[in-house]
C-alpha cells in the first residue's frame, strides 16, 4: 500500500477519481464535494459532542463512595479504568497510521476529530484517577496490564495487530488493522461501560458514570465511523475484504472480552453475572457485524440483558440513527444522548 501525499498538484480530488484508499488526493480540503454522504452528518454529530473532562462535577463524591465500595467492585473499578485507558491512549496514537493510508478528505478530517476526542478520553481517565484514587494506588493501575496475565494478553492481541499493520503497511494487514480498531471500539469498551452503569444504577458513583455517558457518545460515532470505512472498503476494495478472516477476529475478540470480563468483575459485581457478560457480549458483536452487512455470529442470542440500564445513556430521549448515517438530532455536552441499542 501506499500512503497518501502530503502535497501532489497533480492530484484529483473530484469525487468520480476519489476513493477511500490508494487515491491520487492533491492533500488539500475540499469539503464542499464529498463523495461519502455519511461524512458530513458525522461530522456535525463529532463537532457537536465537545466537552472537556474538568467539567463533569461531582467526582469529589465519587472519592467517599469510591471507599464504601465492595472489595469485589473496588477491583473491578480500577481493573476496568487501565483497560480503557490502554486502550484510549493506544487509538490515540494508532489512528494517524491509518489517516496516512487514507485518501478522502472529508473521512481525514473526521479521523483527525477522533483523535482528539480518544486524547480526550484519556485525559478523563487521569482525572477520575487523580480525584477518586489515592495516589499509591495509581500507579498499580495504570500499569495493572503489566501485572495481570488476561489483561496482557488483550492488549498484546490488539497491539500485536496495529504493530504488524505500522511494520508491515500491506492490504491485508491493513485490512486486519480496520477490523480491529472497529472490534476495539465497537465491542472491548462495552462490558467496562456496563460496569460503570450498574454502579449508577445503584447509585453509587454518579460523576464517573456521568464522564463514561460522555465518552460512549463519542464512541458510538468511532464505531460507526470504522463500519462505514470497512463497508466503503468492501465496495471499492473486495478483493482486500476478508470476510473469513474478519470473523474469526470477532470470535477471538468475543472470547476475549468475556474472558476478561468474568476476571475482572465475575459474579461478584451486583447486576452483573458471567451469564449476562457472556449474553451481553455475544449479542453485542451480533449488533455490530450485522452493522456490516453480515450474518451475526451468535443467532441463537437475540436478547441485552442490560436494556433496563438505557435511560442511563438516553437522558433527553433523543436518538441519532448513526449507522444509517441519518441524524435525528445531536447535542452540546450540556446534556447526554445515546441508548443500549446503538
């Protein structure tokens, strides 16, 4: 493969030339013409999602209920948090690798917007840290990956994939970087956000819930970000869609995430079991793979045994069809969107 030009006047942006890969772009922005019709919507959806994390109030309350935890949810709390702050900080710096590779503007720019929404998140994580935790403790958690087998093992899986991808820049291992980076966002987040919102639900660490609302919202527009690429992929590009290969990632990442999650929370959490960890997640990568135009994996699980948690994720009642790349509506971070049905 090869990356796209910084600057090439002889270029051709026009939509009839452009592709989302292994274009001739000029390196300019011109996003008057888009050929992507999703593009745009997203974007004002991504715009419109601005917050910062030293506006979410009422962390100091989090750090007197952070003590009259459970053991069982003290180790899950910060057991969850170093794994979605590896894998903020590893999207962070991952996601211009794929930008290089890519050659439409106007899916540039929102790649450019992720980017610095992951920063965000994990900015966020750092602040929950540095208020509900005390500091011994924080270091055993931002490095708790180093030290725990299962964790290791995820996170060398997902790293192991985008490594290949820098130190090997072909279609296939491209290819196998998109699939992970949709699985990343769109399945290894979830079991730790279902975490945080049974805690809420139990009204038992409101700010923390509230700043993880925040991140989902964003993370809901990467997942569809990378479905609508692996979908242009298809179209453009068939030869290099693997659907074989694809599915065996979900079944490894399925594994995986239950895995972990039965580690790390187990039947010890209230409201979660090893039965709904497996549910959740099985009927989760059903949601996103069907999202691309496949068969789900699991057919026999129709059911999320967390739907009473939506209202958690849907204060205003407000909807954004975002994988049929139509917005209903979108919001400031004054206010928080999202739903359990994605």
């Amino acid at each position: 493969m090869k990356k796209r030009k910084l600057f090439n006047p002889k270029g051709d942006d026009t939509i009839e030339k452009r592709s989302i890969i292994q274009g001739n772009t000029t390196g300019l922005f011109n996003l008057n013409e888009v050929k992507y019709p999703w593009a745009n919507p997203m974007y004002q959806v991504m715009i419109g999602n601005f917050w910062v994390p030293e506006k979410v109030s009422g962390l100091g309350d989090d750090a007197i209920m952070y003590k009259k935890l459970t053991p069982a949810e003290r180790r899950a709390y910060k057991g969850v948090i170093s794994f979605l702050t590896f894998l903020d900080s590893i999207q962070t710096v991952n996601l211009p690798n794929f930008s290089d590779y890519i050659t439409s503007p106007e899916v540039n720019l929102l790649l450019a917007i992720q980017s610095y929404q992951e920063a965000i998140h994990s900015q966020s994580y750092t602040t929950i840290l540095e208020t509900v935790v005390d500091a011994k403790e924080r270091k055993e958690i931002y490095y708790f990956w180093r030290d725990d087998k299962v964790l290791l093992d995820r996170n060398k899986y997902i790293g192991n994939i985008y490594q290949k991808f820098i130190d090997q820049p072909n279609e296939k291992n491209f290819f196998a970087a998109l699939v992970g980076n949709y699985l990343l966002e769109g399945l290894y987040f979830y079991n730790g956000f279902a975490f945080f919102d049974t805690l809420v639900y139990a009204s038992k660490m409101i700010a923390t819930g509230r700043m993880i609302s925040y991140i989902r919202r964003d993370e809901l527009t990467h997942v569809t970000l990378f479905a609508n690429i692996v979908k242009e992929i298809k179209k453009e590009f068939p030869k290099m869609f693997d659907e074989k290969k694809l599915r065996q990632m979900f079944q490894t990442a399925v594994k995986q995430e239950i895995k972990w999650t039965e580690h790390i929370i187990g039947n010890k959490v209230s409201g979660i079991s090893n039965k709904s960890t497996e549910q959740y997640t099985k009927w989760l990568a059903n949601d996103r793979i069907v999202r691309l135009g496949l068969a789900p994996l699991f057919p026999e699980v129709t059911k999320n045994p967390y739907k009473h948690l939506e209202i958690l994720a849907d204060n205003n009642s407000e909807r954004t069809n975002f994988f049929e790349s139509t917005v209903v509506n979108y919001t400031q971070s004054s206010s928080l969107k999202g739903s359990w049905d994605f």
